[in-house]
C-alpha cells in the first residue's frame, strides 16, 4: 500500500493545515508567482487552499492538487481550480504552467525522484520550479523538531551522509537515491513525524537538475526572516547543513 494512502481520507491532517499561520506559507507562495501577470501557477500538495488563495488574490491563475480528499473539499470552498489527484501522474499536459512548487510534500511521497520530475514536466520551459522540504540531513543548528537531526552523533552521521551523497553523484550519478526514513506513528498527528524521506538540499539540488532545471537559490529559510539574518545565513555552504531546503529553479529544456 502507498504511503500516500495515509492521507487520503485523514481529517486530523486536513485540521492541522487549516490552523497554518500565513507567515508558514507566504515566502513559499510570493516565490511561486509567475513573472507575467496572469499568469498560470499550480501548488502540488495545496492542503486547504492558502497558497492557491493568495495567488488568486494578487491576480494570477492558480490551481492546486492534493492526495487528500479533506483537504481538496476545504480548498474547494475557495477556490475551483483545486482537485484530488493520485500523488503520482499530474492531472495537466506538459508545459501547461509558467510556475510550479511543492511546500513540504517531498518528504512524504513514495517517488522523491519522480515527482521532482513530475513537476519539471508540467511547468513551461523558462518557467519556474520551487521546492521546499525539511533538511534532515542537517548537521547544524539547534531546536531540532525530528529525531533524524538531533544530537551530535545524528549531527556528524548528517555530515558524513551529505559528503557521501556528494561524492556518489560525481563518481556514479544513476544510483543516487533519497535515503528512506521509517514514518513515526503517535496518536496525536504531528507535521513531518509521518515523513518517509529524508528530503536535503544536496539531492534536491541534483534531481532538479537532472530533471531539466538551473537551479537559481538554495536556501535554508523557508520563511521570511530579518534581510540581515538570511543574508548571514545563505551567504555559505553552510546553508546545506542547516534548518530547511528552499530551493528555487528555472526549466532550461
């Protein structure tokens, strides 16, 4: 059974989203825009349909996809252009949007590899791709939410993983995978407890690039923070080992 399934009728997931604070989503939704006006945008994993919302708002035509039918039957209230699809095949032709993204659903799909693929083909040469996922690989930082980055033994095993998948992707590039994670299961649903890969801004990077797409930024911070702060915090390779992986690409064939 496909782990995507999970979600499929799952209320508590669908509850969880709708109580995301804007300032969650709102870097991820501003970058998503198009660069004409109008234009055509699609959010792969829409939860209830803020990211879809605040598109609209600012005047572009913005659809949405989810695996979970709670979910779509919240976003359909604002919008029409959101639909149920089977986490796999996107339900559009080829080239058909001038910007595609995917907030925090990486690390949930069973395919990482195919779905970053799978977002690539839809969006329209010289359009853009953005992808945001937690960096569980991180070897950085503090107030770690997950068990995979806590520690310094988790920490150093991180940084060893990362330089390991660097070096596999010079000397033998078609083996590289995501590394898989067992889901954690509570009682109380918790966001990215459940996550199955273990999602980094190293192999997002490759597979974007793989897939057809310059990547334009790699950043940790998938929020808005102080200018400052993100200047301080991107301006290195440090940002590989720290906090989320904010990534953001151009299709160039």
């Amino acid at each position: 059974m496909s782990h995507q399934t999970y979600y499929r009728d799952n209320e508590a997931y669908a509850q969880h989203l709708a109580a995301w604070d804007g300032k969650l989503y709102a870097k991820f939704a501003d970058t998503l825009r198009p660069a004409k006006p109008r234009g055509r945008a699609l959010d792969v994993g829409c939860g209830v349909g803020q990211v879809v919302t605040r598109l609209a708002e600012a005047g572009f035509e913005a659809h949405g996809v989810d695996v979970s039918a709670p979910n779509i039957e919240r976003a359909g209230k604002v919008s029409e252009h959101c639909r149920l699809y089977d986490g796999r095949r996107l339900p559009f032709p080829d080239r058909h949007f001038a910007s595609v993204g995917a907030l925090n659903v990486l690390e949930h799909v069973d395919e990482p590899e195919a779905f970053i693929a799978e977002l690539v083909r839809v969006v329209d040469v010289g359009g853009r791709v953005v992808i945001s996922s937690p960096n569980f690989l991180r070897c950085l930082g503090l107030k770690d939410y997950h068990p995979k980055m806590r520690g310094v033994g988790n920490k150093w095993r991180n940084f060893r993983r990362l330089r390991e998948k660097s070096a596999q992707m010079k000397s033998a590039p078609d083996s590289v995978r995501f590394d898989k994670m067992e889901p954690i299961a509570r009682k109380k649903f918790q966001p990215d407890d459940d996550a199955i890969v273990a999602t980094n801004p190293v192999e997002m990077r490759f597979f974007l690039e793989r897939s057809g797409c310059r990547v334009e930024s790699v950043s940790c911070c998938d929020r808005y923070v102080n200018g400052l702060v993100d200047f301080a915090l991107n301006i290195g390779p440090w940002r590989f080992g720290m906090f989320n992986a904010f990534l953001v690409s151009t299709r160039i064939r």
